[in-house]
C-alpha cells in the first residue's frame, strides 16, 4: 500500500480539492493507497475539513497536532504514523503535481527506493527570494556534499528508508536533505512547481529565515570556524601594525609607550579568536556526537 503524506497548515479551501484530486489519480491507477493528513496546529477550520473528508472517504486519514510545529515535524509525524509500504510526501496546495506520484510509485515497483521529486523550475519567486533562496542551497549543498539547489520535500520512500529516519533521533532533522543523506537506491522524476490555487504560501520571511539557520547548523559546523579564520586574519594585520610600531620606535616617531600597547593588543585580539576557534572545534565535536546519526546504514546482507 502507498500512503501519502499531506502537511496541512491552514489549508481549509485545499483539503476538499486535494482529497478528490488525488484520490481520483490513485484510483484511476489502481494504487491501493491511504492519505494522511497531518494538521500542524491550524487555526482555520483545517481539521474539521479533514474529519469530514475522512468520513466520507475510506482512505482518508488525519492526525492533528496540539499546535503549530512546523512542516519538518509534520512529515515525520506522518512517516511515522503511515502503515504504507512506501510513502509519499506532497504538499496540501498541491503546486507539487499529484499525476507524478503514479510516476514515482511505478519506479518504486521497479525497484527503487528513494524517488525523490526534483524541481525543473523553482516557480514563480521575488527578487530577493530567490537569492535567499539560491545562497541556501548552495551552503546546504556544501554542507551535505551533493546538490540540493532543485530538491524538494515531494519524494517516495521505501518502508526501509522510512524506518532508518525514524530511527533517527535528531530533533532538529531536515528532511529534504536526510533522505538524501541515508543512501539506498535512488532516482529522480522532475517537475514543474504549480501556482498556488487558493491560500497564500505559510512562509512568513522570519520563519524562513529561521528554517535556514536551522538547517544550516544541523548540518554544518562551519559557521564555527569562522572565528578561526577571523583569529588568522587579526593576527597577520596585528603582525603587519607591531613591525610598523617597532620600526617608528627604532625610528624615534613613536608616541611614548603606543609601541608595547599596540603590540600586546593585537596579539592579545588574535589569541583569544585562535582561543576561540578551538574551543569551537571541540564544541562541534560534542555537537556532531550529540545528534547520534547512525556511523552506517545497512541496505543487504548475504
Ligand atoms: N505547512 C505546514 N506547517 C507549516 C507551514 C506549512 O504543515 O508551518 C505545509 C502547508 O500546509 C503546505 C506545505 O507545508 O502543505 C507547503 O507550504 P507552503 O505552500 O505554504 O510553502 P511554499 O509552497 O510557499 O514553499
Ligand atoms: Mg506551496
């Protein structure tokens, strides 16, 4: 059975649509098939949609959060709520488009476990979104070591991949990002991302400014080191200022006692950033043992 996982915050115009949209696709392909609605604390009438809908649907299902916990949280308590064989994970405004999912589930029967939904383009964006948009996926790309600049969180996995996630115990887990980073057999389906029908996007830019560093920081120490390198760059000025200072001394230019002052200020700036820098190592060690990510995942033995 494919179970498809549907985020909804919010979305009270959306869940009559979605449910007959996609339940119509799955049953036109004849996909034995759940849809679990996730309520991430609306504030609309949201839930009483979805109970509705389950009412009448036999298919329909729906777990509701105490309040809003975001998106990342919604996914994973609909991974781990699913009782599907795989599972899909697609918006609720459906601008991810759902005759893909019958796609997807055909190359998950041939095999593959990991079908992840690649944007051909990224839609309709501003200006400086984009460029937000465009920086973040270029630090989490370092960061993760493939490109993440086209990824989404519309993909198929297998119950096994479904499983390594769970196991997982970060809190702070990006999924868009995990799921790549747990391996198994892969592949990609492209498509184009939809305008929104009804409803406006749930991203305010605080949250997305917030859903970055997040991210960013579980996956990266970098940002860390930045002291490191800051502590480098104080200690070549501070070399290059004390010859200056030293040589106006030798020279009889020098301000009396300015020479000893700007010396031990400078080295005094450096060390302490150098002081820094490692103490920040260790603290990303601790945070790295903290997250306790599996050292390996198994896919067969023989
Ligand atoms: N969503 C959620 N919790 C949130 C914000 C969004 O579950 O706190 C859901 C939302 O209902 C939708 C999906 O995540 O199904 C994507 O949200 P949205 O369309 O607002 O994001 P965008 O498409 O603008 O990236
Ligand atoms: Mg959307």
């Amino acid at each position: 059975m494919l179970s498809v996982i549907i985020p909804a915050y919010n979305e009270e115009q959306m869940i009559p649509k979605t449910v007959s949209v996609i339940d119509g696709i799955l049953c036109e392909a004849h996909i034995d098939h759940e849809l679990l609605f996730v309520n991430d604390g609306s504030k609309d009438s949201t839930w009483e949609k979805i109970e509705e809908a389950a009412s009448t649907s036999r298919s329909v299902k729906g777990v509701s959060f105490s309040r809003n916990f975001g998106k990342e949280s919604a996914i994973f308590a609909g991974l781990s709520k699913a009782s599907g064989d795989c599972c899909v994970v697609i918006d609720c405004d459906l601008q991810h488009p759902p005759e893909k999912i019958v796609e997807m589930y055909r190359l998950w029967e041939q095999g593959f476990e990991i079908i992840e939904g690649v944007k051909s383009s990224r839609g309709k964006e501003s200006g400086l979104h984009k460029f937000a948009a465009k920086s973040f996926y270029e630090i989490m790309s370092n960061a993760v070591g493939f490109d993440m600049s086209r990824a989404s969180d519309f993909k198929l996995l297998d119950r096994k991949a479904i499983n390594v996630l769970l196991n997982m115990n970060e809190k702070n887990a990006f999924f868009r990002a995990l799921s790549s980073w747990i391996g198994f057999k892969s592949t990609e389906v492209e498509y184009d991302v939809r305008e929104r029908e009804v409803g406006t996007s749930k991203w305010s830019t605080r949250s997305l400014i917030k859903y970055a560093v997040t991210n960013i920081t579980s996956f990266t120490s970098a940002p860390m080191q930045l002291v490191t390198l800051l502590g480098v760059i104080v200690f070549i000025v501070g070399l290059a200022t004390s010859i200056e200072a030293i040589v106006r001394f030798f020279q009889g230019t020098a301000q009396p006692g300015f020479t000893t002052v700007i010396i031990l200020q400078c080295f005094t700036g450096s060390f302490i950033m150098f002081g820094l820098g490692v103490i920040g190592f260790y603290i990303s060690k601790i945070y790295e043992e903290v997250k306790g990510r599996p050292k390996f995942i198994i896919d067969k033995t023989v």
